[in-house]
C-alpha cells in the first residue's frame, strides 16, 4: 500500500475498481432477474448495508471507499432489478421461462 501512496496511485486504483465493481454489478442484476426473479432484493439490501458497516469500520482508505462503492452498487441494484424486470416485461431482455407465473401476478 505504500507503493500506492509514493507514486500517488491510490485514486487511480480506486477508478479502476469502481469501474469493476459497477461492471460486476450490471451482469449480477441481469442474471439475478433472469433466474430468481426481484424476489432476491433482499440480498441487494443486506450486502449493501454490511459493506456500509464495513466501510464505516475500516480505517484504511483504499478499502473503507472500496467498501463504500460496493455497498452502493448493492442498494443500487435493489432498484436496477424492479426496472430489469419492465425492460424484460417491454421485450428488451429474454425472460425465463422456467419461472411459471409472471413477476407482476406474483406481487
């Protein structure tokens, strides 16, 4: 870590990062929807509000932010799964049709 430091890396390692974790998160969501259904938010919610709590309990910056981003990336996803299932529902996304009743029945 000091490396980073010395030769003023460490928001550069940060960018990097934030772009691979909102990356992850976008096929996660789809996938997430296409399998499971907006039943699995809850997962959204805990992951995020523990990697909160994570980034609110470390002390090094380099991984207190990346906590945050990731924590972020999950609470976002909760809403990214309700608007995945109306773009599945308009067509723009292959539905499952293993999963028997539609999303909206099962409200």
């Amino acid at each position: 870590m000091d490396f980073l430091t010395q030769y003023n890396l460490t928001g550069l390692v940060i960018g990097i990062a934030t772009f691979l974790i909102i990356g992850l998160f976008h096929p996660l969501v789809i996938k997430g929807e296409y399998y499971f259904g907006v039943k699995i938010w809850w997962i959204f919610l805990v992951m995020g509000l523990a990697a909160i709590a994570g980034s609110i309990a470390v002390r090094h910056i380099l991984w207190s932010t990346l906590l945050a981003v990731w924590g972020a990336s999950s609470l976002w996803s909760i809403g990214e799964l309700f608007e995945q299932r109306q773009r599945v529902a308009k067509g723009w996304f292959p539905k499952n049709p293993r999963r028997n009743a539609p999303e909206s029945s099962r409200q």
